[in-house]
C-alpha cells in the first residue's frame, strides 16, 4: 500500500471511530474533559421494591470506580458531574409455562430514565428518558441448569434441588435475576451517560 493511501486509511479510520463515539480521553463525547469527578444521586424509586434505589446507585457508583474515569464523590458539592434518575418500573413477566400451564420461566424488566447535568451550571450533558434491561430465570427445579453461570453464582448448591420447592426456588433465582439486572441497569447508565452510547 502506497504512503498517501496509508494516511488517508488512518484518517478515514479515526473519523469512523470518532463518528461512532470512541473518543481517545476515555470519558466519551458526552463529559466534558474538564470534568474529573461525579455524585451519584439515589434514584427515586417508584416502584414496590424497597431498597432498589440503594442497590442501584451502590452499583453504578460500583461501575465508575471500576472504569476509573471520574472519581466518584460522597460529596455533591465536590463533583464535577451529577447523575440522577428515576427507577420506573420493574416488572416479571412468565415467558414459558409446562404441560399444567404453570409458569416456569420468567423475564424481569427494568425501565429507567436518567441524567448526567453539569453541576456547576446545571446544563444537562445526557439525558435518557428510558432504558429498558432485562433478565430471564427458571422458576421450577426441572428448568434449573445447575451446572450453568447464573445457578452456579447463586446461593444454591446442587444438593438444594431435591429439598426445596418450586416456590423457594422461584424465589431465589428472582432475588438473583434481580441482582443481575441491577448491575446490567449500572453499567447501561454509566456507558450511556458517559460514553455517550
């Protein structure tokens, strides 16, 4: 390949990244550069689940941390940034039944709306009205993979499947899809807010 069709490869390469919203700083087109650090505020839950919020924000904050590109701050007068939110809905909804019509797998949904505002001149940066996450379970011990990822992390053992009933294990895998989802929410939020996705 000749020199002049080698460069206008890497240029027509890096405006295709940058048309997609890659950026080389690492915060994404939506942050500003010169912001360094964000408050996370509780979202307000409007749903029956009590401590969702808490969950939540313990896990998008969770997800900065871990992605290192703004410091997360206990205090919001600190942050450069603010990301704040309503929990929607959450909803599970059976999405297989057996031979008597009895549900045996379920689908849990979570719809949420946010924002990521300048905290200085409270200019919204990102706005999301509403992302939806969802997460499938099996509810009955006959549709249990035990020997899969999502069993394997739960708090069941093998053994538990002979002993318990359908119902506890309904109950379990919700608690644990639920878990799961809270953290897809988390990391939806911060790639949307940040990266700009």
């Amino acid at each position: 390949m000749k020199k002049g069709r080698v460069k206008k490869w890497r240029a027509g390469a890096a405006l295709l990244l940058v048309g997609c919203g890659y950026g080389f700083s690492g915060k994404g087109p939506v942050v500003p550069d010169t912001a360094h650090s964000v408050y996370v505020n509780v979202f307000t839950n409007r749903t029956r689940q009590y401590g969702l919020e808490v969950k939540l924000r313990r896990s998008i904050e969770d997800e900065f941390r871990r992605r290192g590109v703004l410091k997360v701050m206990a205090d919001k007068s600190e942050a450069d940034v603010v990301l704040s939110g309503a929990i929607r809905s959450v909803q599970i909804i059976p999405v297989a039944s057996g031979p008597t019509d009895e549900p045996i797998a379920y689908r849990s949904v979570m719809t949420v709306g946010f924002r990521l505002t300048d905290r200085a001149s409270s200019r919204i940066l990102h706005e999301t009205p509403a992302l939806v996450d969802e997460q499938d379970f099996a509810a009955v011990s006959s549709v249990v993979i035990p020997t899969s990822p999502h069993f394997q992390q739960g708090t069941s053992d093998l053994e538990d499947l002979v002993t318990i009933t359908n119902v506890q294990i309904g109950e379990s895998r919700r608690n644990h899809a639920l878990s799961e989802l809270v953290d897809q929410v988390a990391r939806d939020v911060y790639i949307r807010s940040v990266e700009g996705f």
